[in-house]
C-alpha cells in the first residue's frame, strides 16, 4: 500500500520567506509527526498529533513554525521568516492507534535549503 | 532529560566483517527502544525493536539487545553485506504512549566488497 508522501521533495528559498510542507500520512494513521534532521542536530522532534487531540507542540524551536493537519489526515509544516539554520530535512512520520508499540512510518523528507 | 548516545561514524568494514555498533540511553524510566535504518536516497525504517529489558530484536541478521544494567542497546551483525550501507538510528520512547521518538545522532556504515 501506499507509505507516507511529503511534497516538496525539494525547496531552495530565500531568507525571509514563508515556506509550507505538506505531509499524507498513510490512510488509517491518526497518529502524525513531524521531525527535522539536520547535521548539527541530528533528527529532532518537532511537533506531534493524535486524532481530534490538541497537538504535542514541544519541540518547535520558535514561534516562526506551525503546524496544521485538516480533517486528521493531511498535515502542513509552515516556517514563517524562514533563516538560514532552518535548512535541514524535514520528516513526517505516522503511526497506528493500536495502543501498544506503534511503529512510525516515515516518508521520504522535504530537503529545505534557505539561501 | 531523556536521551540516546550512539558510537559516532563513520565506520567502515569489509564485507563479512562484523559489525557492533553501540548505543546506551538515559532516561527515568524503561522506554522502548528502537533502531532505525536509512539507506542512500531512502527514508527512515524500522529495523528492529525490544519493549522491555532482555528483550532482544533482530531483523536482516541484525540483533540487539535491551540491557537495564548497562542502559544500553548495541545493535550487532555477524556479518555485514555491501547492501547494509547505511545510516543507523538509535532511538527511544515511552512504552505504550504514542509520544515522539528520541534520536542518537546517527552512525553511518560503508561496507566495502
């Protein structure tokens, strides 16, 4: 079946610039989640949904990054006033409700460079 | 706070080597723990996982084992293929929660023929 699709698989913008990332995690998956990975970091949480549940926002660095999923199934990251050290691979992953270990299904990342 | 450490890279082995690579955590309670692979071009996979202490994973000749005494979770391989090229995650989360997963940095594998 179909795994977890992000869009773009590439961005290049501008410092200053607003971008948005756009997750489809695998049909089924209330679960939902964002990390970036970048070199200096590593893969960092960012920010997590569970259903019609409010959003575990605990990991995004700044008040530039937000995050929306519509009708709990397609989800959008946006970075307002994007900086150069936002540039990383941003990663979506989604997981089952089954209430055990729920392995997260990761989709391929949005490479986001900010020139 | 919770956190993973994991052997820097890289590491580089001849095909048929073996292959340890270690991972130890610190957290307050027992989390689950996990590794996870990315090959070139690819996105993260599960490669195996163990729930509780003693607990040992295994997945493609890959093994580890969740030691509570060591707080450790090192992944081992007898021998390694030029197909087992590829970034190694280490990671953690809270036993039956659906909360984030927690990273080391990654170690990256060469296998040469």
């Amino acid at each position: 079946g179909a795994g977890v699709s992000q869009s773009p698989s590439n961005k290049v913008t501008e410092k200053g610039k607003d971008v948005e990332l756009r997750c489809d995690p695998i049909s089924g998956h209330t679960a939902l989640y964002w990390y970036r990975q970048s070199l200096g970091q590593g893969l960092e949480f960012l920010i997590y949904f569970q259903g019609n549940s409010a959003p575990d926002k605990s990991g995004l660095p700044s008040d530039r990054f937000s995050a929306e999923r519509t009708g709990g199934s397609v989800s959008t990251l946006t970075i307002q006033r994007t900086q150069q050290e936002d540039s990383a691979v941003y990663l979506c992953a989604s997981s089952l409700p089954t209430g055990g270990e729920e392995t997260q299904y990761f989709g391929p990342g949005t490479r986001l460079l900010v020139l | 706070g919770d956190s993973v450490t994991q052997m820097e890279g890289p590491v580089t082995l001849s095909e048929e080597a073996c292959l340890t690579i270690n991972c130890t955590y610190t957290a307050t309670g027992y989390p689950s723990l996990f590794w996870y692979v990315q090959y070139p071009g690819e996105g993260l996979q599960l490669l195996l996982k163990a729930t509780k202490a003693d607990d040992k994973g295994s997945n493609k000749g890959f093994e580890a084992t969740y030691r509570k005494e060591t707080t450790s979770f090192h992944l081992e391989k007898g021998s390694v293929q030029v197909s087992d090229s590829a970034v190694y995650f280490c990671a953690l989360k809270w036993r039956g929660s659906q909360g984030n997963l927690i990273f080391g940095k990654g170690t990256k594998l060469s296998v040469k023929p």
